[in-house]
C-alpha cells in the first residue's frame, strides 16, 4: 500500500525483489496495491505444487513451488488473488535455516464464483 518495500528484503532474493517491484509498479491498478493484503480468512486453497531439489557446484537447494488462492470478499464485487511462490533454502552442515523466495506472481480477477 505504501510503496515501501523495505520489509521485502531477506524474505525475497534480489532478483525477485525487483521483479515484483517492477511489476507493482508498472503493471498494478491502484485497486490491486490497495488490497493486497490478504487475511487469514479470506484464504481459499493452498496447495504444493512442486517440491525439487538441484545443485550448483557443490551447493545443494531444495525449492518448494506454492500455489495459493484467496478471495476478498469485503471488496463488491469480490476480488479473487492467485499467488504463486517459489521458495529456495541451501542444504548443508554450514547453512542458514532460512527459505528465500526466488520467484513471486500475483494475479487478480473479479470473482464470480
């Protein structure tokens, strides 16, 4: 809503950073920033729809692709947001137990159920 996207660094990679600011800033409606936020409510399904592992040199990553369907009913009409996210997390003895999003899209319909 504000366009302060301080609090996306650490959970977001650079690159997906700037892919989603891009995007914000060049593709969404002001109706699309202003309802962004999504309660726990308003969540339709969650599913798993990848779970894969690759390896860069000697470093092992275990991504999970999550796709997620909410609806904002207190919008008339409602508004229905698919989120799609890939997290990423480096496996070994050294690594953080941390998981990065490396990749984020939203997209918005009017819902007719």
């Amino acid at each position: 809503k504000s366009g302060d996207y301080v609090h996306l660094s650490g959970l977001f990679s650079q690159r997906a950073k700037d892919f989603l600011i891009k995007d914000i800033e060049t593709n969404w409606s002001e109706l699309q920033k202003n309802n962004i936020n999504i309660d726990f409510d308003d969540m339709k399904s969650t599913e798993i729809e990848q779970v894969f592992y690759h390896k860069v040199g000697r470093d092992v990553f275990v991504d999970i692709k999550v796709n997620y369907c909410a609806i904002k009913k207190d919008l008339h009409p409602p508004m229905s947001i698919e989120l799609s996210a890939t997290f990423s997390r480096k496996y070994g003895t050294a690594s953080f137990p941390d998981w990065t999003i490396t990749y984020f899209n939203c997209s918005y319909r009017i819902h007719t159920d």
